[in-house]
C-alpha cells in the first residue's frame, strides 16, 4: 500500500510540475500589448545624475534618460509617466514589475543580463580625451608630443597611460575640478575624462569647448527591459535605430551632452 501511495504521489507532483513548465511560456505577460491597452508607459529615470536625469528649475524632470523615455512613448502612441530611481533601486522596480522600461544610464554587464535584457544602445557613456575643434587628433598615436591632463588613479590614467606615445606628457591632478581648470588656462594640450564631465563642463559655454576627440574606455548606456519580452524588445530597438536614422537621437545627445552621437554607438 505504501508503495502504491508513493507512486501516486510521484507521478501527481511529475504531472504538476509538467503542466507548470509547459504553462510557462503562456504566463509571461506581454509588457507591450498592457501598455498599449492601459495607455500608459512607466520608465524609471534618473533624478540626480545631469545631464541624463535632474530635475529643473521648475521641480519638473530633466536630461537625456527623460527624453528618450519620451521619445519611446510618443513612438509607442502613449503617456510617459516617469518614475525616479536611484542606481540601487532602478533593476528590482524592473523585476517586480513597478516600471516597463529602465532609462537610466544603465550600462550591461554579465551580471545584470542574468537578471533583466537589454536594448540595443541609445546614449553614449565613455571615457576619452578632448580638446578644441582645432586639434587634429584621432587616436592615442596622435598624441605624440602632447600634453594631456588626467586625474590621478581615474581609468583614464590608468588606460592612457598604456597606450600613449613615450613623447606625450600626461599631467595628473589629484580631482577633476584641477584637472579640468588646467586645460581652461592653456597648461595642457588636451584632457582625458568622462563625456559626463566633459558635458557638464560644456554646459556652462567654456571659451575652450571641449569636443571629443578619441574613446579610452567604452561602456555605453541600454534600455533595461524585463526578460520575456520579445514583443517590446523589438519595438523599442525599431524605434531606437529609427531615431538615429532620422537625426532625433543625435539631438538629444547635441542638447544633453554637447557632442554628435557616435558613428559606432
């Protein structure tokens, strides 16, 4: 009798655990089908990193993640509700389902994409060297017999530092605000930093506009989505390759960063 009980036992949980499977597929939600049927797109965007998410003047969001996350919805014929995070936060409002979208300067990573998918890229995110528009350097090699400021231990000592010609002069500073007013006053030739401060830098309309030059280290922003969703996935990478077609990406970025979009982002 106990034998006959456990093998019926046996074979319930099997045919249970083999309807589950088989169910699964069926329940994943299509994230795109509700949001067109509720009219409403929840993007999680940045609140305190300008120039891709701040808020204004008038206590209202602004910045690079804010436009694009507008751009997605009005493509998707629908209302943006913004949804602020903090860099902790922005994935498990993701997973749990209390955003559509991450627009929040999230770079991909091996650890993350085990836990959410991601868009094709929309925003560049790098560190590189700059200089005035009539400096003509396109590579590391070009810099032989420059000058360029860095800020010491940043990746971009430590990057630059491989890959310079034995002539070029890397002058380190010990933060960024020294290493950036030591290009303003003409000490160096060039600077080596992130296109973040490289744009907040340009903000302020400096006499020496800092224009990119060449990437050191790439790592460039994503739309982060939640997994199982092939239907929104390929509206939202449609629209991102539509915008850069069409010139609307690389205003966002002339607005926000003060730089064209990369050729190869």
């Amino acid at each position: 009798m106990k034998t006959t009980i456990r093998t019926i036992c046996t074979l319930a949980l099997a045919f249970a655990l083999t309807a589950v499977l088989t169910a699964a597929p069926a329940m994943a939600s299509d994230t795109l089908a509700q949001v067109k049927d509720s009219g409403v797109l929840k993007v999680a965007v940045p609140q305190d990193f300008p120039p891709f998410g701040s808020v204004g003047s008038d206590m209202q969001p602004i910045g690079y993640d804010i436009d694009m996350a507008s751009l997605i919805a009005s493509k998707l014929g629908v209302k943006v509700v913004l949804v602020p995070v903090t860099s902790t936060n922005r994935i498990p409002y993701l997973t749990t389902g209390k955003v559509d979208l991450v627009i929040s300067s999230l770079g991909k990573n091996p650890k993350r994409a085990a836990v959410i998918d991601f868009s094709d890229a929309y925003a560049p995110f790098f560190n590189g060297v700059f200089g005035t528009a009539d400096e003509k350097i396109g590579s590391a090699a070009d810099l032989e017999g420059k000058t360029v400021a860095v800020t010491r231990g940043s990746i971009e000592d430590l990057e630059l530092t491989k890959i310079a010609p034995k002539s070029t002069v890397i002058k380190r500073f010990e933060d960024n605000s020294s290493t950036i007013t030591a290009y303003q006053s003409g000490q160096v030739d060039l600077v080596a930093t992130g296109n973040v401060v490289a744009a907040s830098i340009n903000e302020k309309k400096p006499a020496k506009m800092l224009e990119t030059k060449f990437m050191i280290k790439n790592s460039p922003c994503y739309v982060g989505l939640a997994k199982e969703q092939p239907a929104l996935m390929a509206r939202v990478n449609a629209i991102i390759a539509d915008a850069k077609k069409d010139g609307s990406l690389g205003k966002i970025s002339e607005k926000w960063l003060h730089n064209p979009l990369p050729e190869n982002l």
